[in-house]
C-alpha cells in the first residue's frame, strides 16, 4: 500500500527543491519522468481491478495526482 504513496511524493519533493539546485531543464525532465510514472500507476490500478485485489484504489488515486501537474503545464502552456 505504501508503493503508490511514494511517486506523488517524490513528484512534490522535486518540486519543492529550488531551481538552483538541479537547473531548471534537469528539474523539468525529472518531474517530466515523475509524472509519466502515473501511467503506470493508471496501468497498475486497472490491472489489479481486473485480477479483483483487494484494494487497487491506491493505484488510481496515485495516476490523479500526477495527472494533476500534467495538466496545470498544459493549462499553462496555451494560457501564456
């Protein structure tokens, strides 16, 4: 249960490191990379309701929280 918590976080930790540390390109992509990972988790949440586990909510609830920065940068995008 604990495996789905640790991408969204590892989403936020990057995002909190200043851009002085990594670059701004360097922290781009790793967020980037971060964020495909909940395609994954999509992928995984899915799979387990199709094996009938116990609780693949965690897996779905994991892919919404990534899709949410993915779509503030498109958002952000055509906005600006």
């Amino acid at each position: 249960m604990i495996l789905p918590a640790i991408v969204p976080a590892l989403f936020f930790v990057v995002a909190a490191i200043p851009v002085q540390v990594l670059g701004c390109r360097t922290r781009g992509r790793v967020a980037g990379m971060i964020a495909l990972a909940g395609l994954g988790a999509a992928i995984m949440g899915v799979k387990g309701r199709r094996r009938g586990d116990s609780d693949p909510g965690w897996w779905i609830v994991s892919s919404l929280i990534l899709a949410i920065p993915a779509v503030a940068v498109i958002i952000i995008a055509y906005a600006g």
